[in-house]
C-alpha cells in the first residue's frame, strides 16, 4: 500500500509540474479544507481567509518547479498558505508588538485541569494579530523564535514576549470562555 | 497537575490540526479564473512585446530611412544650383565684376601681374617717378573698389562654388609686394583714407 501511495504521489507531483487541471483539481479538493483550516487560525473572516487560499493555490500551481521533491508536498504548500495569510495580515492591518516585558517575568506558568470541551478557534480571534501571527507560527506551525523573526521581521525578544503575552491572553480567554459556559449550563 | 499534554496550546493546536473547514464559495472556479487571467496576462505581455518591437523596427526604419533620402534630394538640389549658374555666370561676371573679389583675396592671377608691371615700373625710376606711378596705381585700385558694393553676395558665393577657389588667405606676403610696400611706406598711408584695396594687396 505504502508503494502504491509513494507511485501516486509521484504521479500527482510530476502531473502538477506539467500544470495538469486534472491533477491540480485533485490537489485543491485533497487540501483545501486543511489549508482553510489553517488559513482561519490567522485570519479571523472567512471570506478574507477563502482569499488567501485562491492566492495560495495559485502560486502553489504556478511555482511547483520550486518544489525539490525531497520533503512533504502537503507541507511546502502549506508554509506558502502560511506566508500568504501572514502576507495579508501585513498589508491590510497595522500590527503593533509591543516589547515592554522584562524576560526575567517570561515564566511558564502551568496550566490547571484544561478540559477539551473549548473552542479554540474563537479564543485565536480574540486575541491580538501580532500575537496570534506569533503564537500560531510558534505553537502550530513549529517555527523556532529565530524563524519567527526572520517571517515577520523583528527581533528575538519581541518574538519571546509576544509568545508569552498571547499564551497569557488565552488563558484568561479560556477562563472567561468556561466560566461563562458554566453560567450558561447553571441557568439552563 | 497538568501533564504537557493537557496543557492549553496543545489542546489549541490539536483543535486546529484535526478541524477541516468547507469553503463557503466555490473557490475552485476562482482559482480557474485566475489562472486563466494571468495565462491571458502573460499572453497580452507577449503581444505587447512583439507589437512594441514591430513599432520600434518601424520608427526606426521611419526615422532613418527618410533623412537618408532628403539627404540625396538636398544634394541634388546644391549640385543642379551649383551647374546651372556656374557656367554662365561665372565665365561672364568672373572677369567683368568679381575682379575686387579676387584682388582683395590675392586669388586673382591678374592682381599678380599689376604688382608685378608696378613693380618692374617702380625699380628703375627716380622716387618722384615713383610717386607718379604709383598714382595711376592707385587709379587703377581706386576703380576696383567702387565695384564692390555693387557685387551681390549671392554672385560672390555663386562664383566661389563655381569656380572652386580656396575661400582662405594666403598667410604669406608677396616678396616684391613687401618690398614695394616698404618703400612706399608713406604714400600708402595717405591713401588709407580712401579705402584703397593696396592696404589688402600688402597683406598682414
């Protein structure tokens, strides 16, 4: 099974070179709903997030000669999602870091019982875009600071104390979101 | 105590792997349409390019084909003008009215030979012999030199390209010319007043 997946990937790939509709109409209805996905963890609307994915599609299309062969397509493609939201984000919005946080403060504290029962996607959209820009990159996507600097273009401790203030932010989000629920499920 | 595991980023991060979200448009015909736009795109650039190279080949060959053949014309036109006027002018006027023009520029045969007659007429005689013959001299320049405003400058040029005469000075003095110049030093300054062609026969 495992060859006879390799070969259809192999397949796929050297079919998206050749720029193939049929083969990149199967890439799209493999991946669209995983990159929206992703593309709603940075953007909040939907409709701006759908566009990025049409941007993103399209330079994955146009720019597979790029793509080496010897890593995961699925992941190539979606760093250029990730990098085309991020784009967005940039030129539609007025992101502000803020840096007044002195690194000895940057502690972890551990979290108490967190249950599954949240929503995390509407924690992400309350807070902050430099936050969430940082806290996705960091937490979803796996960068390290040093890459989260080079992305966004600022320096290591911005970087640190933005991750820290959104951690902080959305366990006060998290709080308030079950503590509401609570109030919800008391008066039902 | 919360394991790693529990913790809130990773409950964040598991939620946001295992969702899938369905667009709510069909985003597949806008990814077409784009494709599509930027294919006409790219092909619209390529006929700009070949239109824009067309136009510049054409201009250029406007541009430099054009005064290449107005040049031709124009030479035509000098050349006609050069053969019409010049046979029949310049034999006539060359003798008659151009003779001043010749004189002042010591291009004209003739002038050599009055200064040379002058010349062999001055050596021998007495300084009052001289002075005589220098009068008539004078005469004789004085005649040249009324002529000259009624010259007209197209003649003149007329006659310059006809002929072909070299239109510069010769740097050099006539030795003999010096000579007599030198000689006659003071009779030659009275006549300055007169505007006498002499003065340019010296030459600087």
């Amino acid at each position: 099974m495992k060859i006879l997946f390799g070969n259809k990937k192999e397949d796929l790939l050297s079919r998206l070179k050749k720029q193939d509709p049929a083969a990149q109409k199967i890439f799209y209805e493999q991946n669209v709903k995983k990159f929206l996905s992703v593309g709603k963890s940075y953007i909040t609307d939907l409709y701006q997030a759908e566009d990025c994915i049409i941007k993103a599609f399209c330079k994955i299309f146009k720019h597979i000669e790029s793509f080496r062969g010897d890593g995961n397509l699925e992941g190539w493609a979606r760093r250029i999602v990730v990098n085309e939201c991020l784009n967005f984000i940039k030129s539609h919005k007025t992101v502000f870091y803020i840096d007044d946080i002195n690194s000895s403060f940057l502690v972890e504290v551990q979290d108490d019982e967190i249950t599954v029962d949240f929503d995390a996607q509407e924690l992400l959209n309350q807070l902050p875009d430099a936050y969430r820009m940082v806290f996705n990159l960091y937490v979803l996507e796996g960068y390290s600071h040093q890459e989260i600097s080079d992305t966004l273009q600022i320096s290591l401790a911005v970087s640190k104390t933005q991750l820290f203030r959104a951690k902080e932010k959305l366990r006060v989000l998290y709080l308030q979101q079950q503590k509401t629920k609570r109030n919800e499920h008391a008066q039902r | 105590m919360s394991t790693h595991k529990d913790n809130l980023e990773h409950q964040i991060k598991k939620q946001i792997e295992e969702r899938e979200i369905t667009p709510s448009r069909d985003l597949w015909s806008e990814i077409e349409l784009q494709k599509e736009q930027k294919k006409s795109g790219s092909y619209m650039t390529w006929v700009w390019a070949a239109a824009s190279i067309v136009l510049a080949f054409g201009l250029g060959f406007v541009l430099f084909s054009n005064p290449s053949e107005k040049g031709k014309t124009q030479h035509t036109e000098i050349a006609e003008i050069k053969n019409e006027p010049a046979p029949k002018e310049s034999s006539e006027k060359v003798n008659k009215d151009t003779e001043p023009v010749y004189a002042d520029k010591n291009t004209d045969p003739e002038k050599k030979d009055i200064s040379t007659k002058i010349i062999d007429e001055v050596q021998p005689s007495k300084v009052l012999a001289e002075q005589k013959q220098i009068l008539p001299q004078k005469e004789s320049t004085q005649m040249i030199v009324p002529q000259l405003p009624k010259i007209k400058t197209e003649q003149i040029m007329a006659q310059v390209d006809s002929s072909k005469i070299p239109a510069k000075r010769k740097k050099y003095v006539d030795p003999s010319t010096l000579l007599f110049s030198v000689e006659h030093k003071d009779v030659i300054e009275k006549t300055k007043e007169s505007n006498v062609a002499s003065v340019d026969l010296n030459g600087k």
